[in-house]
C-alpha cells in the first residue's frame, strides 16, 4: 500500500526574495506568509521553493510570446498573471466602492492594461480618421488658422470626398451592440463557472478533512496524509490550467506527499485524477469508518471533486465557438473602420473637422475594450488566483488539524 510521506504541516512555500512583489490591483497581504513558514518533507527543508503569486512560465509559451507576429501580444498574454486580484482587507472592499472611483478609472484610462494591448486596433482608427480629415480638406475646402476658408489644393481635380452617411450604422448598431453583450456575457459565465469549481474544489477538499477528524478511528497522522493528498489534487490541476513549470509543481509536491508518491504523479500524463485516486485509496485505507454511511458521504464529496475537475477540463479545451467570435471581430473591426466616414459631416461644426480623430479614437477604445475584456475572460484559469486558492486549501486543512489536536489535548487535560 502506497503511503504519503508524513509531513508537520501543510504550509505554503517560502518565497524567494526576488519573487516577492506585489501585484497590480491587490494587497501585499495576499502573498504574506507566516512567520516561520517553510514546505517541510521529503529534502524540502534544504531548499526554497519557487512558489510565488506570479507562476513560472514555461519555456514554450515565453518561446511563443517572443516569436508572435502580432505586436500586442507579447504584453497582453505576459500581464495576464498580474490581473489575478484578491482582496484581503476592508480597506480594498472601502477604495474599491470609493466615491470617487469613476474619476479615478477615467484618470488611468490610456495607462489601462486593455487600453494598451490595443494600440494597434485603436492606432488603425485613429489613422483612418486623420486620413479622412487630410483628404477631405484637400478636396473640399478647409479653414487656415485665421479662420478664413479656402477651397482646397486638390477641389480642381473633382476628387471623391471620403463620406459616408450615418444611416447605415444607425441601422446596425443594435445588432453590433446585441453581438457584444452576448459575447460578453458567454465569456463572463464561463469565468464564473471556473471560479464556481474551484470554489467547490476548496470547499469539499477541507470537507474531506473535516470528516476524516470527525468520522476517522485513527490518529491525526493518518488525517494528515488525506489533507496532503488533497492539497496535492488542487496542485496537479493548476499546473494543468496554468504555465506552472515541472520543476515547481515537483519541489511542491514533495512537500506535501513525500519522494515516492511525487516521482509517481510526475510520470503520469494525468496527474489531476491520479491525484483524486490516490486520495480516494488513501480515504478507504486509512480511515476506518463504522458506519457504511459516512463512507457514502465522504465519497460524495469525491465525486464532486471529479465533477469540477471535468468542468475545469471542459472550460479550458472548449472556447466560445470561433465562428462567432471571428464573425463578431470582422463586424466590430469593419464598423470602427468606417466610422470617421460617417462622422465627417455630423462635426463638422468644429475647425477642420478636427474633433473627429478625438472622437473616433475614444469611440475605438470603449468598443474594442469591450471586446478585449470578452478576450480576457473567456480562458478564465489564467486569471484567476489559483495560487492563492491552493494555499488556502492548505491553510484550511492545517487549521482544522490543528485546532482538533489542540481540542483533544485541553480534554485530556
């Protein structure tokens, strides 16, 4: 019968110093560890484990950053690790609910992380715009800055004025609108499911623990084992969702369930559900239950483990059907482009037509914004502090653990 290596107490890693940095958007108190806090096991004790908020990537995707033919996408697949935002404080719910928080995003919006991973799309407009306005002066006419209008350089040459009317996109807004909120809305839902899982992960791996110390007839070592085994399916299946390295995954691994069963998982093509197997071995095996019942409901609680772990394996190989999203991007592009066509004459009331280029590059950034959040939260994993989540399994357990050993102690006393 295969064992886990018995360990103090599941702890989070010790962070190296050059990895302790704060993430945008969240507190220094969601990466503080513990005073004293050090992965103990199996050599672990030797070394620190580079465990950090930020996850080591992998040699293929910084590979695939770097060799990207679009010039965005170096920084926005690299600053995907910096939106996982926890709040650990009152004080982040307070700033967060601030009064005056409508002014302070307007403040950030050009050094907004979605604003700059499109420059490239909101450049295009942007271009189109000063296009229009340079030749429609040249053609038409245009105004000097003594306010006095001349025919333009080109009006002899009866050259075609670059305009269009504004009834076509009246016409097609709505649809453009519907097309967005429904992309939206298919992105945001899937991110909630994901963080739905994992909640469920969380909660029913501290339900086997609490069970275990509750139902078992054995001593807390044997509860330690089950809680590490736990521990260690969250792990496995972060590394599937997220660019965590083997190098890493193996020194936590370690910690938690010692050399032997670590060498096993890291063999194995599907460590999630050899993880959840283990766990379930080790349920059978070292409690011993009295009562078929209880046996029932701790399986339910593995069951439920092995249905998150399929929806989270669902998430991530199946996105938004591509041949909505292609078609929604070609209608959003297509229409931005157009756009300062149709606004030439409605601002024409200003100097030159000027105001167009401001216009249509805002008008750019909040369309194409909102298609770029639907980009950002349709793969959820990446985004999420799954991290976080796998250190407060550990904490949870080490809780539970802790306090019963502590209870039988004061009733002996």
């Amino acid at each position: 019968m295969l064992r886990v290596k018995q360990t103090a107490l599941i702890t989070r890693s010790t962070v190296p110093a050059e990895l302790k940095r704060k993430e945008p958007g969240t507190t220094k108190r969601a990466y503080k560890l513990p005073p004293g806090s050090k992965l103990r096991g199996a050599r672990c004790d030797r070394r620190d484990v580079a465990h950090s908020a930020v996850p080591i990537r992998s040699k293929r995707e910084i590979q695939v950053l770097l060799d990207s033919s679009d010039p965005r996408g170096s920084y926005s697949e690299a600053s995907r690790p910096f939106r996982r935002t926890v709040y650990t404080e009152e004080m982040d719910w307070v700033q967060h609910r601030s009064s005056s928080r409508l002014f302070d995003n307007l403040w950030t919006t050009l050094s907004s992380g979605v604003v700059r991973s499109l420059w490239l799309e909101v450049g295009s407009v942007a271009t189109v715009a000063v296009a229009v306005v340079l030749w429609n002066s040249a053609v038409l006419d245009y105004t000097d800055f003594s306010m006095v209008n001349h025919l333009g350089p080109l009006s002899n040459l009866r050259l075609f004025a670059l305009k269009l009317s504004g009834l076509p996109f009246t016409l097609s807004s709505p649809a453009l609108g519907l097309l967005l909120v429904f992309r939206t809305n298919a992105s945001y839902a899937r991110w909630l499911e994901a963080r739905t899982a994992w909640g469920r992960i969380s909660s029913h791996t501290r339900n086997v623990v609490r069970q275990s110390l509750a139902w078992g007839q054995g001593d807390l070592e044997q509860v330690q084992r089950i809680a590490c085994l736990g521990g260690a399916f969250a792990r496995c299946l972060r590394q599937d969702l997220q660019s965590v390295s083997d190098s890493q995954l193996e020194l936590e691994l370690e910690g938690l369930v010692g050399v032997e069963l670590t060498e096993l998982l890291m063999k194995t093509t599907r460590r999630p559900a050899c993880a959840l197997g283990l766990l379930s071995a080790a349920i059978n095996n070292e409690l011993d239950l009295d009562d078929p019942k209880r046996a029932i409901e701790m399986d339910k609680s593995l069951i439920i483990l092995n249905e998150a772990l399929e929806t989270c394996e669902r998430l991530y190989s199946s996105p938004v059907p591509l041949v909505y999203t292609r078609h929604t991007g070609r209608f959003l592009i297509v229409w931005l482009l157009l756009m300062p066509l149709a606004l030439f004459e409605p601002l024409s009331t200003a100097w030159n037509h000027f105001t167009l280029i401001p216009a249509s590059t805002l008008i750019a950034i909040f369309f194409f914004g909102i298609e770029e959040l639907s980009v950002q939260l349709e793969e959820p994993f990446s985004i999420l502090p799954l991290d976080i989540i796998c250190d407060n399994i550990d904490d949870g357990a080490n809780e539970m653990i802790r306090f019963s050993n502590l209870a039988k102690s004061l009733q002996r006393d």
